[in-house]
C-alpha cells in the first residue's frame, strides 16, 4: 500500500497566490528560473494535477508537489 505524502502547510496571509511566487515562498525552489523551468517541463502538481502555468492563481487549500514535496496553501 502506497504511503500519502506529508503535506506542509504554508501560510500565504491572504486569500490567494500565483504559482511562481508560492514555490518560491514556500521553499520548493529558490529562483523564479528555476520555478519556470519545472513548471514548463510538467514537474509540478496543483491538486494532483500537472500545472504548466507559473501564474495560475492559487487558493486556500490548494496543494502543490514537486519532486516529492508537497505543500497545502494556508490563509
């Protein structure tokens, strides 16, 4: 049986987030470039779903993956 995934909460202190800024913010990757890159290349999930735009508009409770981390949008 697969194991879930440890999901870590990050609060945002507000109602919404783009995607780029919320992987930096959140610790998944440390430049915008690099954001860019493993959005483009299909690495990255919002809600177990493939997300290929760095400025999708995130929400609470929305959560975000890669490369094994995953991380849940807190207000």
């Amino acid at each position: 049986m697969a194991k879930a995934p440890r999901i870590t909460d990050v609060s945002i202190g507000s109602d919404g987030i783009r995607l780029g800024q919320f992987m930096k913010f959140a610790g998944l990757l440390d430049s915008g470039g690099d954001v860019k890159e493993a959005i483009i290349d299909g690495y990255v999930t919002v809600n177990g779903e493939v997300e290929r735009r760095r400025g999708r508009q995130l929400q609470v409770d929305d959560v975000v993956s890669h490369e094994g981390r995953t991380v849940r949008v807190r207000p």
